[in-house]
C-alpha cells in the first residue's frame, strides 16, 4: 500500500513539471529551470516507469484491470498522437516526432502481441 502511494504522487508530479515544461502561464523561465524541470522530468519518468515495470498480478480480476489500463493508455496515448498529426497536417508542417512515436507504439503492440501469443 505504501508503494501504491508513492507510484501516485510520482506520477503528479511528472504530470505537474509535464504540464509546467509546456509553459501555459507564459512565465519567462530562465534555460537553467527548463533544463532542471526537464532533467526532474526524465528521473519521474524513470521511477514511474520502474513502478509500471513492478506491476504483478495477483489474480485473474487483477490482471484484467492491468490489462484495461494498459489498452486504455495506449488508444489515449495514439489517440493523442492522430490528433496532432491531423492538426499539425492542416498546417502542412507535421512534426516529425509525432509520426515516430505512432510508429513506434503500434510496432511494440504488434510485436509483444505476437511474442506473448507464441510464448506464453
């Protein structure tokens, strides 16, 4: 339980430098803040990321919600992804990094599906 609360203020936090690295109260931030917020940012991450990689399932009832959430991140997730590729084509200047991260997200779908159905 007490990781539980841990994994829950880490991942407000990432949410909260996440949200103040897009700047939407127009403050100056001088490049050393951006670059600390950003380096803050990479190690919440990297915490989360270690929590997510924690995850066991204690029964079929569990393992299900995990499973949900993780279906549900990825359509978010890729969702998000489409949306700013159609918004940033309207403007015929698509950010590259858009178009890699679909990429990638749907070629590990792919690829972990196809791994766990012959492996597991």
């Amino acid at each position: 339980m007490k990781n539980n609360i841990i994994e829950k203020v880490v991942a407000v936090a990432l949410i909260g430098i996440a949200v103040l690295l897009l700047n939407p109260f127009h403050f100056w931030m001088p490049d050393m803040m951006v670059i600390g917020m950003l380096a803050g940012a990479l190690v919440l991450f990297g915490v989360f990321a270690s929590f997510i990689l924690r995850e066991d399932s204690r029964d079929e009832r569990d393992n299900y919600h995990r499973t949900l959430a993780g279906r549900n991140a990825f359509l978010a997730g890729s969702a998000v992804l489409i949306m700013g590729i159609v918004v940033e084509g309207y403007a015929h200047a698509v950010d590259p990094w858009l178009v890699v991260a679909l990429i990638v997200m749907v070629v590990v779908k792919i690829v972990t599906r196809i791994w766990t159905d012959k492996n597991l």
